[in-house]
C-alpha cells in the first residue's frame, strides 16, 4: 500500500487529499495509467502529465521513476509559492 | 540557518535584527519581502495558500544548505506563510547575511528564484465571483537556468 | 522616494514597514543593510565616516531616480549614515518595492554598486595603533560597468 | 573666487577642509596646477592625479573641465561608502 497525495486543483479533481492505493505497477507512470483507468475523475486530473508533477517520498521526480522503496507518492500543479 | 512554515505573520524588523546579531562578522544583509498583490482588476478578496506540509520544510531546507554551500554566507532565513491572506499582507521573507554584498545578493536571488517554482506552495486567488488557482509563470521556471 | 543622511541610527523594520505602506500595489520589497565589519585582525575600534555634506543627498537623489525610470518601482528608499560607527552597527540601507521581484532586486543591487563608489563618503578605520583610509575595492568599481 | 574643498586624506595633506582661491587658469587640471607650485602639501595631495577624483559645483567631472562658471570645485579620494 502506498500513501498517495494530490494537492490544489489536482486534488480538487480527484476530489480527495489523500488515498491509500494498491499497485502492481513499476513506476510513477504506470501508477497513473491504473488510476486512469478507475473512474473518469483520475482520467480528467491526469489528462495532460506536462502540467503536473510529481514526488515519491517527498521529494521532486520524473514519471518514469520507479515506485521500489516509495510510501508516498504526490502529484500536483507546478508550484507558486514565493 | 532557519527555515520557518507557518499560517502567522512576522515581524522582518526583528528578523533581520536577530540575523544580524547572531555573532558572525556581517557586512551585507540582504532581505526579500514578499506581498499579497491584488489582482489586474483590483477585486482580490483573499489568497489562499496551500502547502504539502511533510515536504515543504525539508524542500526549503535543502535549498538553503545549497545557497550556504555555494556563496559564502553567515546566516540564511526563510519564512513562509500558508493559509489565508489579504492583499497587502506579508506572505514571506528571505534573508541572508554575508561579508560581502555580492554573495548575499545572489544567494537571495536564488532563493526566491527556487521558492517560486520549487517549494510546494499552490497559491488560490479568492474573489466574489468564485477562484482559480496561480497559474506559474514561464519566466519564473526560465530564471532556474541561471543557476 | 525618500533619501537621508544621517548620523544617528535607524529602524530598518518600520522603514520597510513604512515603505509597504505608501498605498502602491507592492508585490516585492528588497532591502540591503550594511553593516560595520571588523577588520582582519578583530583589531577596529570604530569607523569614521565622512562626508561632502553639499553634494551627498542630491548626489544619491539622482541615483534613485535614475533606478525608478530604469525599472519599474514603486517607491525606493537609501538611508546612509556619518560619523563614528562601531562593529556591528548599521552603516546604510536601501530599500526598493516593486510589483515584481526582479525590478526590486536589480534596482538594490543598482543603487548599492552606484553608492559604494559614487556617493560621497570616505570611511576611516581606526584602531588602536592609529587610522587609516578605506581603500577602494577594484572589483567595486568594476561592478558598476555592468549598468 | 571658488571655493575649493578637500575631504578625506586629501584634506590631511593640504590641512584645510576647504579655502577661496583666485585663479587664472580656465581647466581644473590649471587649477591644479597652480595649487601645486604654491607649496609642498598641495604638490603632495596632488602628486598622482590618478588617485582623485574632483567634483564641479558638487557634480563628479574630469580634469580638463572648464572653470566657466565653477563656483565651488571639490577633491577627494574615490569614494568608499555604502
């Protein structure tokens, strides 16, 4: 089980903060495509990856990351802080 | 160094007198205040900022060490706000205290330049006709290559 | 704008306070303090610094104005001070508010270039074997080619 | 007459802060030329001119400035504030 995050509009769209997620997947990009797959609502918040992004145990990553050793995955808007 | 997260405001007098009496051989001190603006139609109610609390911090951090690896500075600071603010209001700072002017106007500059686009902060722009969410600006991921 | 020259000390917090205040839309407020440095040997008692009382306020006047036509600012502060001055006391400020970040850091960094080696003061250190004249840093001089 | 200033070192060599000279030379470097054949501290203050800098009526300028108009003429070392 891994813990997975969205934040702002991305967790708007999935319409939670958090979920607890079982894969068999490899990588971040396989995670999504099997999210994708669930219900329209991760379809429509994973519709274009090269507005999002991600991170696997709190820090910045690419989607072809892999998922061995992650307990929390996050995915979410470029960010706007400052 | 200090980095600090919180929904309360701050006093940039204080910090800055607390940065520079921390006992090491200042000469330049350089401070960044960042402020709530209002929109291009002046109708901001409010911002909301969110943050992803188990990261931000580290994130922050991190970026620090970095800036004190790379110039040579005394002392480094970064407080940022989450939560509800209003146009005017502070939403962060940075400081950074060196010898010589140069490595604190750099290493500030980069801090800004990585906060912007690299610490997990969304900001919600709140007005009575409803929200939308920041959108980033290219020119703030452009100023990354610099660095 | 505001310029001032000034033997006693200021508050740098109500002074970016102050300047967050003048009713612009402000979203970025760079500050610089400089700060009296010992010198290599921890030997300065204190700094001497003089000035050319006719010349330094119109002298630095031009200097901001020519920052607030060459970037875009909504207000601009340099604070400088003369006479006797201790390790570890406030020399000068400059303060710039701008909407955008980048505005307010050039135009500091413009001012502060601009002050080390054009605005009329001359700096004495003085220790106990005697005193001597701040000698001009080649590099300072240098920093202003890139303006 | 102009009223011409020294600071810093340059005030220490010739040990005035500032004085009225009558002159006859149109440029500040005839000026300067003057000065020097007066006496030994001006020749001292002004012995390489690569080390000052001089302002006219409280405006940095160069040496081959003309006096037309100077009221007050300023030398001094280059400037170490900020």
């Amino acid at each position: 089980m891994i813990k997975v995050l969205y934040f702002a509009w991305v967790r708007e769209r999935i319409g939670v903060s958090y979920e607890m997620v079982e894969t068999k997947s490899e990588t971040i990009i396989g995670l999504v495509d099997e999210l994708r797959q669930r219900e329209p609502r991760y379809e429509i918040a994973f519709a274009d990856l090269s507005t999002l992004k991600v991170a696997v145990n709190q820090e910045l990553c690419d989607f072809d990351t892999k998922l061995s050793g992650a307990s929390e995955i996050a995915f979410f808007p470029p960010m706007t802080g400052g | 160094m200090r980095v600090s997260v919180q929904s309360n405001d701050f006093d940039i007098g204080k910090e800055l007198e607390f940065l520079n009496n921390s006992g090491r051989n200042n000469g330049a001190i350089v401070s960044f205040q960042g402020v709530v603006r209002n929109n291009s139609t002046n109708s901001l109610l409010h911002m909301d900022i969110e943050q992803y609390p188990g990261m931000t911090q580290n994130a922050i951090s991190n970026y620090v060490e970095t800036a004190m690896e790379r110039w040579s500075l005394n002392d480094a600071l970064v407080i940022h706000r989450h939560g509800k603010l209003f146009p005017g209001d502070r939403i962060m700072m940075v400081a950074t205290a060196a010898m010589h002017r140069h490595d604190a106007f750099q290493s500030a500059e980069f801090l800004m330049d990585y906060l912007k686009s690299r610490a997990p902060f969304w900001k919600k722009e709140v007005t009575k006709d409803g929200y939308h969410w920041v959108e980033p600006i290219v020119d703030d991921e452009k100023a990354l290559e610099r660095w």
